[in-house]
C-alpha cells in the first residue's frame, strides 16, 4: 500500500476497493483512489472536502509505503 500526502493536502490512497467502516456504518467503495483529510476541516471526513484549500492548511508533501 502506498500513502501520499499532498503538500498542503489530503492524503491520497491507491486501490481498486474499499472497505470502509465508521462507527456502526460500513460500506464498500469500488474506487480507484480515495483523498483522506489531513487538516481536520472537511466536512465528510474521512474524506477531503476541499475544506483545505480554504482554511489555507500547510504541510509537506511526503510518501509511506507499506511493506510487505
Ligand atoms: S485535507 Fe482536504 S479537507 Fe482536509
């Protein structure tokens, strides 16, 4: 698996498909990617909103990947 955190953005994950669980809520999303908010403002977290751009949210862009 591969993050990449966006300078002053989201995190973007790479897949085919999701399993999402939140609370009691679980879904399955057939996506090729997903943005996951980092800054804390989006509102449909997990997910990026755009909320970023707004509140003018700083960080560096950066890689984690997870090795087998
Ligand atoms: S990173 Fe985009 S709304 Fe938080």
């Amino acid at each position: 698996m591969r993050l990449e955190f966006l300078e002053n953005g989201p995190i973007r994950v790479e897949g085919a498909r999701f399993r999402l669980k939140v609370g009691e809520k679980e879904e399955v999303l057939e996506r090729p990617r997903v943005f996951l908010c980092r800054c804390g403002g989006s509102a449909n977290k997990p997910f990026c909103d755009g909320t970023h751009k707004r509140i003018g949210f700083q960080a560096p862009g950066g890689v984690l990947e997870v090795e087998d």
